[in-house]
C-alpha cells in the first residue's frame, strides 16, 4: 500500500478513521526550522467540523510531536505527529459491512485488501487521515513563508455559489489565513453556508471548487515531463480524499481560445521578467516561470447521504438498497480548503529541495 509522497522531503501518512489514531511521518525536512505548535493547532481548527454545515463527529485533534522536533525546531530526522481519536463512534458500521457505499471506497477497498480493510467509517480511506497531513503541513507552510512564499485557497463555488476571483493576492492570502469559512466575499459565503443547510435539510451534500494561489516561488522550480511541476502538484491533490480534477491556470475554460488570447506575453519590469497574463498558471513547460502558481480542485458532493440508494452486497453478490445513519459532512470543502493548502506546501517543499538542496528551506531569505 503506498502511502508516501515525496523525494526529497517525503510525507508517509498512517492510521484509520476509526483507529486509535492517525498521523504523519515527515523526513527530509531540513533542520533549523522552527515548528510553533499554536500554529499547528490553528491549521488543524481550520480543518475541524462545526455548526449545522459539518459532522456532529467532533475530535479535539490533540496533537503529539513525537520525533523530530527539539527546543521548538527541527532536527532533521523524521518528525512524527500523532492525533489521537477521541470521538469514533463504530456501531453504525457493523450492519453495513457488506454493503458498498456509493461514492466510497466499500467495495475497492474490499477488492484489493479481500476483507482484512478496517471498513470502519471508511478506514485508511476516510478524509480523518488528512488531520495528520495537515499537521506536518503547518511545517512546511511555515518553511515556505520563512523562504517568502505565500499560500492560500479560498472556496471558489460551492452549492451553485461563487466567490469573487483573486485581485491583489497577497492581500487575499493574508487575508484568507483569518478566516474558518475561506471565502473573498463575506455575502458569497453567507449564501454558500445556505445551500449546504439547504442540502443537509433534504439529507443530501453540495460539493465545488477550490483556488489556490502561490506567490513568492522563483523561476526555475520543477522538471519536464514526467516530474513536472504540474505532475507533482497534480499527484499531491488527486490524494486528498474528493478531489475529482484539477486545472491550472485559466485551465479548461480556455479550451476554445486562440493562442494570441491565451499566450501570456513577457516584459521586463524593475528588471525582473513578467508576464502581462497569467494564463498558464505561473507554469512553463513544467517549471515555475516567476508569476504565482493558480490552480483549482474540484471536490465532489460528500458521498454519505441521508437518502436510500442502490447499492450491491459485494460479499452476497446481490443487489441491494442502503439508507446511512451516523454522522456525515454535508459537505467538505471549506474543511478541505486547508488540506490543499497543506498538500501544495509539501509538494512545494519537495520540489524545493530537489532543485536547491535539502538545507535551502532552512536558509535565510537573500
């Protein structure tokens, strides 16, 4: 089972939604870098469910550093989080083993793993595991500002909503590192919060769209083809669970376009090489051209769903209809919005490291 990411600096993710715990092993991080545990614990509240929108399941996601932190920095060697489950409730999953939940892993969890799978509110599979990513993501966020670059996702639709594009980024970003419910424009995200209510009230979920921009990566940061800075970003986000595309840039919406409207033309400005369009996203032929990387996640409507439907026992071999109890998100993107952010920093501290050596992410800003 693969369950790392990374070269350079890698991340191994371990644990199951109803386990005794979750966390994440994060080597190759550089030492020297300093890890606040507030911050930490802000990340891991940005991912926790509240109110009407998210799961009654409510985990303190109390947090151990294990390994690889010393007198508030790094060592070097791997640092271990640990998150503790608290609050797992098993017993609706018993009566349900069989039955294969649409949208889930039920059933190819049971293929490949031919039943030893801990199938308890989807097990390795359940977007629980990504409390420890975001754990050891607040390190690499942190060693990203410490080299000035910036990160921040807002939720660019949800519930047939959309928020206000990106404008001065910086300020956007900042702005967004305040806020639970990542949102550009406060009426934008009342209305959002409404169709999530909406959805829970007739048992169903919502899902959309997540933006992410970058800034302050220079030019030069990634490879062609197969590790593409595209390819590693791509492979990072595809892992967070319910994240059905990605597109960077203008992406597809551009598909009809000519090249003279969608190439992005350089100049020259206080010496530094810009571009007067973004459309490719800040990439070129997979490495970072100096503009800020844009890119956007599509996360699917939660698929546990208060609503009967079809389904098979995939151990009868029979068709069969399935009605959920427990505890279940109406929705997941604005709790998934700092998993992303949380990815983009590890892929980014990963390919950092391969271009510029392990010890860089730890160096002082020229």
């Amino acid at each position: 089972m693969k369950n790392t990411f990374g070269s350079s600096v890698a991340v191994t993710l371990f644990g199951e939604s109803h386990g005794t715990a979750v966390g994440a092993v994060l080597d190759g991080m550089a030492p020297g870098i300093p890890v606040d545990s507030d911050f930490i614990a802000r990340q891991l509240e940005l991912r926790r469910p509240y109110g009407d929108i998210s799961t009654a399941r409510r985990e303190p996601d109390a947090f151990e550093i294990v390994s690889g932190v010393f007198e508030g920095a790094t060592t070097g060697t791997p640092l271990c989080i640990l998150i503790r489950s608290m609050d797992a409730d098993s017993r609706d999953y018993a009566a349900s083993r069989a039955l294969a939940r649409p949208g889930h892993a039920d059933y190819t969890a049971y293929a490949k793993y031919h039943g030893y799978e801990d199938y308890r509110g989807g097990g390795h599979f359940s977007g629980r595991v990504t409390a420890a990513l975001v754990a050891v993501g607040a390190v690499a966020i942190a060693a990203l500002r410490g080299k000035g670059i910036q990160i921040g996702t807002h939720i660019a639709r949800c519930g047939g909503v959309s928020d206000r594009n990106f404008h001065d980024l910086d300020a956007d970003i900042a702005a967004l590192a305040e806020k639970r419910f990542a949102v550009l424009d406060e009426e934008k995200g009342t209305a959002m919060r409404s169709a999530i209510e909406a959805a829970a009230a007739d048992g169903d979920s919502v899902g959309g769209i997540l933006e992410t921009a970058v800034t302050g990566l220079c030019a030069g940061v990634g490879e062609p083809w197969f590790d593409s800075l595209e390819s590693l970003l791509s492979h990072m986000l595809f892992s967070i669970p319910g994240v059905k595309g990605v597109e960077f840039g203008a992406g597809f919406a551009s598909a009809d376009e000519h090249g003279s409207a969608f190439n992005d033309p350089f100049y020259m400005e206080n010496g530094e090489i810009r571009t007067k369009t973004n459309h490719n996203g800040g990439i070129n032929g997979g490495i970072s051209n100096g503009m800020p990387l844009l890119f956007r996640c599509m996360v699917k409507p939660t698929p546990s769903i208060y609503q009967t439907q079809e389904t098979v026992d995939f151990i009868k071999r029979q068709d069969a209809s399935l009605t959920l109890s427990g505890r279940y998100d109406p929705a997941i993107i604005h709790r998934a919005r700092v998993v992303a952010d949380s990815a983009a920093a590890l892929a980014l501290c990963d390919a950092l490291a391969l271009r510029f050596g392990t010890d860089w992410l730890a160096a002082k800003p020229d």
